[in-house]
C-alpha cells in the first residue's frame, strides 16, 4: 500500500496561503492554517505556524486514510499523495464519487489530466 510521502506534505504548503488567525472561507466555514476546518476552528482563534504545520499533518493523515479505504489500484506514493491532497481540498464524500478516483481504481491515469500531477517519478 502507498504511503503519503514529504513531496505531498510540501504540496498544500506551496499552493495554499497559511493563515495563522481564523476566518471565514468563501463557503463561510470557519478555516485556520492550511485550509483547516472544523469545530475546533472559532472567531478570534490565533495559531502558531507549528500549530498549522501539526494540524496540516493530521488533516492530510485522516484523509489519506479515506483515500486508502477507497482505493483498489496499486499507486506509487507520489500518486496516492497527490489523491491524498485533492481529497482533502475537495472533501472526502466529494473525492469518493470523483473522477480522478475512479481514474485512479481503472488505472487509466494517461487519459487523465491529473497525469502531470502524479507522474510516476
């Protein structure tokens, strides 16, 4: 079984701004870090930047395990950390009925656009 590997860990780092004092995202959830939401999450909560690092890691453990239940191919890590990362930017019940994981399952990745994304270097 793949693994989420340090390349996925750097990759919501590099695409995503971290915001270190709650606000409310464009679907008015209450969000902190690196696009954490939840209940812990209120007006006027302030992190610390290894808070958001911790919190990133935990978030994208926990959707890596959703990832993992769902998926029926053999991945390299690079692959399954890039489905870790969508899963967690779309929501897991979004990622459950996606293409990409359906993609994924039928190992048709060279139709896919998510080629680029996972490549298998």
């Amino acid at each position: 079984m793949p693994t989420f590997n340090a390349a996925g860990l750097a990759l919501p780092k590099q695409l995503e701004a971290c915001r270190l004092t709650a606000y409310p995202d464009q679907a008015q959830r209450w969000t902190i870090g690196y696009e954490h939401t939840g209940r812990d999450v209120a007006p006027g909560l302030v992190w610390t930047q290894a808070h958001a690092d911790s919190a990133l890691a935990s978030d994208v453990a926990r959707f890596s395990a959703g990832v993992a239940a769902l998926l029926q191919a053999p991945l390299n890590d690079n692959q399954f950390s890039a489905l870790a990362i969508f899963a967690f930017n779309i929501g897991m019940w979004a990622f459950a009925g996606s293409t990409a994981l359906h993609r994924a399952t039928a190992a048709t990745w060279q139709e896919s656009p998510m080629r680029c994304a996972c490549s298998t270097r």
